[in-house]
C-alpha cells in the first residue's frame, strides 16, 4: 500500500486499484520500523530480566525452590531462561544494524 501525497490530502490505492483517502489519524498511527525494532528490544531486555528473576526464584539451592532438584521443572526454567537470552541478541543484533537507516 503505497502512500502518495497532493497538495491538498494524502491518498492511497486498496488492492482492487480504488483511490482512497488517508485520514490524519491513520498517518499518525504509522509507526516507522525503526521505532518497532527499538521497542522490541526494550521488550527483549524486560523479558530477559523477568526470566532472570523466574531462573533464580526456581532453581535456587539455598531458599528451596521447587525447580532445585534437577526435574523438568528445572530444564523448562533454563532452557526458557536461553530462549529469551537469544531472543534478546537478535533483537540486539538488529537494533544494531538498523541504527544507520531510520525510517
């Protein structure tokens, strides 16, 4: 869907070829690429320290928690725990490449 802009007001073409109007809501509702792949690591980070808190609530020896003996409790929690750590590296590794072309 290609945005063009007159003079007057912005237009788009829908899938059967019809001009249609874009309201100054629906232009305010875009959201640029950049901006998602920096809230996605922002929510990568939060995930990753809300799993941090979830591993070491569960699998810690010292206060008794339920995932300490190694069951299937305990692999859940850590490979979890990898899953959202590597999450987080792509989305790093995206923001990252992404900075030089905001959109």
């Amino acid at each position: 869907m290609g945005y063009t802009s007159s003079s007057s007001s912005s237009y788009y073409y829908d899938s059967r070829g019809r001009r249609r109007k874009v309201n100054k809501r629906q232009m305010m509702k875009k959201m640029s690429v950049w901006k998602r792949e920096k809230y996605s690591l922002y929510f990568g980070i939060i995930s990753l320290i809300v799993q941090s808190i979830n591993v070491a609530l569960l699998t810690d020896p010292i206060g008794g928690g339920p995932g300490n003996s190694s069951g299937s409790l305990y692999f859940a929690s850590w490979f979890s725990f990898f899953l959202v750590f590597e999450m987080c590296l792509r989305y790093l590794e995206l923001h990252t490449t992404s900075m030089g072309r905001k959109v």
